[in-house]
C-alpha cells in the first residue's frame, strides 16, 4: 500500500520542460530618452574638441581677396572687390604714401608692420588700404592675398592666421572699423595673434585695421577701469597696449574746403561728368553745408547723385 501511495504521488526531483519567462518589451519615457540625447551631444563635443575636423583645401588663386567665415572655417573668394582707383583719393598723400611702402616691402617679402589707420570718419582709410593692396598686388610677381575679417570675428583670428601660416602667399589680413567697447575682452585674442605667442604672427601675414579712435578703446571705458582697479596705471596699460601691437599709426583728419572740392573735381574728371566748374564748386559746396561735414565719403556721395542727375553712369 505504502509503495502504491509513493508511486502515485508526482516526484518532486521530476524534470519539467524548460518555459522561457515572457515579458513586455521595455519601454524608454521621453525624460529617458532625452538624458540619452545629451550624454551623446556631450560626448560629440567633446570628440570634436580633441579631434578637431580637418581644416578645408582652400585655392588662393581662384581670386586676390577673401573674407573669414569662422562658422564654417572656410575663406569666400571675392571676385570684384569693391574699390576705387588709387589716383583719386585725395588728400591723404603722406598717409598713401607710407602704406604703400610698407605693403611693397612686406610683398618682397621684406620685415613689414601692422598698421592701425586711425581718425575721422569718411576720409578714406578702409578704401586706401583696398585700392592699395590692389596696386601692389599688380606690380609684384607674387600676387598679394587680402583676407577681411569682421570685428565680431576677431576672436577667430588666431585661427585664421594658422590655416593660411603655411601658405607660400602672402596676406594682408584686414579688419574695418574695429574698436572695443564695455566688457568686451576679445580684445585680447587681438594682441596674442598680432605678437604674442610662442609662435607670434606669421611672416607671410601683417595686419591692417581702421578705426576712429587711437587707442581702440572708448575714453570712459578706460577711465573706468582707472577708477575701479587696484593699480590704476596698470589696468590702464593693459587696454592702451593694444595700439603698441601696430607698428605704424597713421591718422586721418578732417578735410579743409579745397581738399574737399579736390576730391569732387577728381570724380568728375575721372568718369567725365559734363558741368561747369564754378556750377560744380558751389553744388558740391551746398551739399557739404546740408551734411554738416566735409570728407572724401561726402564728396563721392555727392558725385552720386550728380551723376544720377546727368544720367551718367559710374561703372569703371
């Protein structure tokens, strides 16, 4: 009876088949999903930080100038660069002069300064450098490369300046306008490109700005930090160190009335306007008085508009 009992109770050592456990899939919440994403933004940021992408193949020939595009690291050719003969800027002799002195050396590849053009505004500094470089860059066999940088972008000077480092061009990297004001501190990735650095500037670059004010810096803003630094003198020194970097200043000023109606009378002659001279001196002296000033920037916007009134076109 015993054994009969046992053989009918189930062993408990009894093998069964294997069943594999089923459950859901699991799911992922946004929040999830989204902790996912920014680990891996991060991680990308930091691979592209220390394996920086390989700078672009840039063809210098395809034109004499360009302009710095730091979002994309790439330099856009400029076909038809926007100047005016060197002949007709008048008034700025000794400033013309020495510019294009200093850019003839540095295009034989001789020592060569940064130059800051520096003084009131319309009086020709940004079209001296453009219709300068243009000159040069004629009469040399090595063809002279000018490469603008925007203000906004001159924390990215550096950078420009290692792409075209190795280069068997030469460049004269230009910025127009350029100043600081308030907190802005990029004022000193300025200085390190120009000469500081283990490396320092390039030889086959030099530098050119313009600027209405002397020192880059607006007066309060260096009274500022006269007033609020512990070593007045030093903070001070700090910001006015800026203009040392330039190793020539050439200052531009305000006009005199003939200048100015030199500068007209140039225009007219150049593209041939048909007016009396006594019609013109006392037209384009009206046009000044309705400005408030005199400046080459003036006497070409005057003959703008003279030509538009003639019907004469000023293509070169």
């Amino acid at each position: 009876m015993m054994h009969a009992w046992r053989s009918a109770m189930p062993r408990a050592n009894a093998r069964r088949p294997f069943a594999m456990p089923t459950a859901e899939p699991s799911v992922l919440s946004d929040k999830d999903l989204k902790i996912i994403a920014d680990r891996l933004d991060a991680l990308s940021r930091l691979i592209e930080r220390a394996v920086p992408p390989a700078q672009p193949e840039v063809d210098f020939d395809a034109a004499d100038a360009f302009v710095w595009h730091p979002a994309t690291r790439s330099l856009q050719p400029i076909k038809r660069v926007n100047r005016v003969d060197l002949s007709l800027l008048k008034g700025v002799d000794r400033m013309r002069d020495i510019l294009v002195d200093n850019t003839e050396r540095f295009a034989r590849g001789l020592p060569a300064n940064n130059v800051l053009l520096w003084g009131a505004r319309g009086m020709g500094k940004s079209s001296l450098v453009k219709s300068v470089h243009a000159g040069v860059s004629r009469s040399e066999e090595t063809r002279l490369k000018l490469i603008e940088i925007h203000r906004e972008d001159i924390e990215t000077l550096p950078e420009l300046m290692a792409m075209v480092r190795e280069s068997s061009h030469r460049f004269i990297v230009f910025c127009d306008d350029l100043s600081f004001d308030g907190n802005d501190a990029s004022y000193k990735s300025l200085k390190a490109a120009l000469e500081g650095g283990i490396e320092g500037r390039p030889a086959n670059v030099v530098f050119y700005a313009t600027s209405n004010r002397r020192h880059l810096l607006p007066r309060d803003m260096m009274e500022n930090e006269r007033s609020t630094a512990i070593n007045p003198s030093e903070a001070v020194e700090e910001k006015v160190s800026l203009s040392d970097r330039f190793g020539l200043w050439l200052g531009f000023h305000k006009c005199s009335q003939d200048e100015y109606l030199d500068m007209v009378r140039g225009y007219v002659r150049h593209f041939k306007l048909p007016i009396e001279d006594d019609k013109l001196s006392a037209e384009a002296l009206e046009w000044s008085t309705t400005r408030g000033a005199r400046s080459g920037r003036v006497a070409w916007q005057f003959v703008q508009d003279l030509a538009g009134r003639l019907g004469v076109p000023l293509a070169e």
